[in-house]
C-alpha cells in the first residue's frame, strides 16, 4: 500500500503541467475503487511475508481497541467514596506520621 502510494505520487510529480490538467475525477474514482483490492493484495501479501509481524501487530490493535471501548466504562461507575469516619482516619494518620518517602530509605535532600 505505501509503496503503490509512492509510486502514484512519483508518476503525478513526474507529469508535465497539461498531463496534469488531464488527470480528472474519472482517475481519482478509478483509484478509490482500486484500493479495497489493492489494500487486500498488500494484506494477504504481508500475511504471507512475514506472519508474525502481522500477528504482533494485529494484536496491539485489538489491545487499544479493547482498552478503549470495552474497559472504558470500568472506572466510570465506580464511585467509591471513603466514609466520613475513613477520612478522619486518614488525616489524623497523616498528621501523625507525616508524609512517607516516595521510596524506602531515601535519603532527605539536603538544602
């Protein structure tokens, strides 16, 4: 697909400026109804080429997808909140113990 691409773009700049205003509608739906075919041609090519490239690939896609659609509604209805009496015991940890280290014995910056 990329490389037909290429080389559809190097034949139009290889044009001279009349050949050019001949190129009408009639070659850009011409090649719009080429493309499903010329997409399925590079697939199945590709398939054969270089099978675990595919596979790689194919998976990654279906993985976004996934995590887009399906997972998206997960964290959305989950509106937990702490109760008041969670809270309160959170601050009061807080306040007592401080702040901890982001990692386990780090040594304090010195100013």
């Amino acid at each position: 697909l990329g490389f037909k691409t290429g080389q559809a773009v190097q034949y139009l700049s290889s044009l001279s400026s009349q050949d050019r205003a001949d190129w009408n509608w009639d070659h850009v739906l011409h090649s719009i109804y080429e493309f499903p075919a010329l997409y399925s041609h590079w697939w199945l090519t590709l398939v054969q080429d270089d099978p675990i490239h595919v596979l790689v690939e194919t998976t990654l896609i279906l993985s976004i997808l996934y995590i887009l659609f399906a997972r998206s509604k997960d964290w959305k209805e989950t509106e937990e909140y702490l109760s008041q009496k969670e809270e309160e015991e959170l601050l009061r940890e807080w306040k007592t113990h401080g702040r901890a280290p982001l990692t386990p014995g780090a040594a304090p910056l010195s100013p």
